[in-house]
C-alpha cells in the first residue's frame, strides 16, 4: 500500500486541488494510497467531485486525506490467463478482447502477459516481459494459450502480484481471465488473498466457466475483485468478452487517488480495514469501490520521517 511520494507529486500535482496537500505530500514517504472509482446507479463513471466529498476511515477512524488527484494516469497491467482446461476453445475471442482492450487503454500503459496451468509462464521474450504494443500481446498470446494440464491458480495469482509490482507505473492493475478453480497450489485461498491484500494492486476477473469442470470457483474471483476495488465479471457467453474488456479499460482509466498518513499501527502482520464514502447534496446512490484493506509494514521511525530524493 506504500508509495514514494515524490512519484505521485510529479504525476498529480496539477490536479491536486489544494496546494497544502501537494507540498505535505512530497515530504513524505508513509502514505497509505488508494485508487477509488465512484459510479452512479447505471453504474457510470461520476467525475469532478471535490475532494471535501470524500471521507476515509481505518477501523472505523476517521482519517484526514492528504493528496487528491483526479486523473487519466498510465498502468502496468498483469494478464493473467488460465491455460488449463478449456480455454483452448475461447482462445481466439479472449486475444482478440484483450488486443482491444489495450488499443483504448492508455497509451502509455505496459502490460505484463502471463498465462498459468500448474505453473506461471511468462508470454513476452523480451529480458522485461512487458510491452505496449497491441499487436505484440496478440501475436505472443495466440501462441502461448495452449490448454493443458492442471491448474495452480492462487500460486499463479500471487506470482503475478509480484511481477506487477515490477513494472515502472505506480498504479498498478491486475485483470484475471479464469474460472477461479484450483487443484494443483501448494498456497490455499485464503494466503494468496492476503498477499493479494497486501499489495497495492487493483483485480478485476472475467470468468469463463466450463458447466463441467468440478473445482470451478468464480467466486473466489469476485472475492478478489470486491476486495481491491475491481469489478467481476461472470459472462453468460463469452461472445461477450470484448465488451467485458472494454468496460474494464474504461473502469481503470476513470479513478480518483486519495492518499493518507496512516496512524500508529503497531506491529505488523496484522490486516487494517479501509472504507471510502462520498457525501455531496444532490449526489445519492454513489457507489464507492475501493480496496477494503491494508497490510501495513511498520516501517522505523527513521523510514516515517524519510523525504524522498
């Protein structure tokens, strides 16, 4: 959940409302961030709220929000595909959804392709494993969906958390192609949701689910989602992929950052609950999606007071 702070005063200092935040913000390197979508009841995008509209609490706490940004900011996104049963058959119509879905993501977003049976692959072969480039997610992706094997999903999904955490974008976005099954992890559920926690990642899942496969499990998938203040998916046919893609390209490039000093938590280890409301008359029905929790890391007093070079 941390972030250097001079990274995010460079990227959203013009669209910070309050000169205080901005100057409080590049002094410091403590903060918990959180990226928020707030939609309407047709589940559209609302822009162009205030930041005094907001209202941040940690274990019930209120807490006082020390950077706000509205802003179209770039993403590394991890893909994170099941190549395990029969993903096979919908090959072509998830590559053809995600060659579009980067085509109207932001331009300058990096994408990280991967795609798991009982192990994680890497698609890309270049030494950096990410790329820009539309038609280079196609290509390398049609090639790497073969399905076979058994499926180790929520070793995959931490691995992937971690190899999101490498890319050069601070937002960082993590989209799950898969029916949530798992018969082959050493990790359960419930530890790869925590380390999914404790990131500072974004999930949204699309799940293809075979009526036969026995250890499907779309809702841990939505677990997932619901928790990191994605969204989940669960198309009733997957003709319909390409608008799902389209809608989540959407959903990330329409966000607000809210950023706050976390208070004194103790030792680590132990999971800090957030919750995000909007208040703002004339405006009912909002729904807020955020992340529901933290790890924090405890660092020293000395890394508290650290400004960032």
């Amino acid at each position: 959940m941390r972030i250097l702070i001079f990274f995010l005063a460079a990227i959203f200092a013009s669209s910070s409302t309050d000169p205080a935040a901005q100057s409080h913000f590049s002094a410091r390197s403590d903060l918990v961030v959180l990226n928020v979508a707030v939609t309407n009841d047709k589940g559209g995008f609302v822009g162009g709220l205030p930041a005094d509209a907001f209202h941040v609490t940690e274990e019930g706490r209120p807490q006082k929000v020390s950077f706000f940004a509205e802003q179209d900011a770039p993403a590394t996104i991890g893909l994170l595909i099941d190549a395990s049963g029969s993903m096979l058959e919908n090959r072509d119509r998830v590559v053809a959804g995600i060659t579009e879905f980067a085509k109207a993501s932001h331009p300058d977003d990096e994408f990280l392709p991967l795609v798991f049976n009982e192990h994680l692959s890497t698609v890309l072969r270049s030494p950096d494993r990410f790329t820009s480039d539309p038609a280079e997610l196609r290509e390398e992706l049609t090639q790497a969906l073969e399905a076979r094997g058994r499926t180790a999903f929520h070793d995959a999904l931490v691995e992937a958390i971690d190899g999101v955490g490498h890319g050069r974008h601070e937002r960082k976005v993590l989209v799950v192609v898969s029916d949530g099954g798992d018969n082959a992890s050493r990790l359960t559920f419930t530890e790869a949701f925590e380390k999914v926690l404790a990131s500072n990642v974004v999930i949204y899942s699309i799940a293809i689910v075979d009526p036969l496969a026995l250890d499907r499990n779309p809702k841990a998938l939505r677990r997932l989602a619901d928790g990191t203040g994605g969204l989940a998916f669960e198309p009733a046919n997957v003709s319909v992929v390409g608008r799902v893609f389209q809608t989540i390209a959407h959903d990330i490039r329409s966000r607000y950052t809210l950023a706050y000093e976390p208070p004194d938590a103790g030792p680590g280890g132990r999971l800090r609950h957030v919750r995000v409301m909007v208040d703002l008359p004339g405006h009912s029905g909002l729904k807020v999606r955020t992340r529901t929790a933290y790890l924090p890391d405890s660092p020293s007093a000395d890394q508290r007071n650290e400004v960032a070079r």
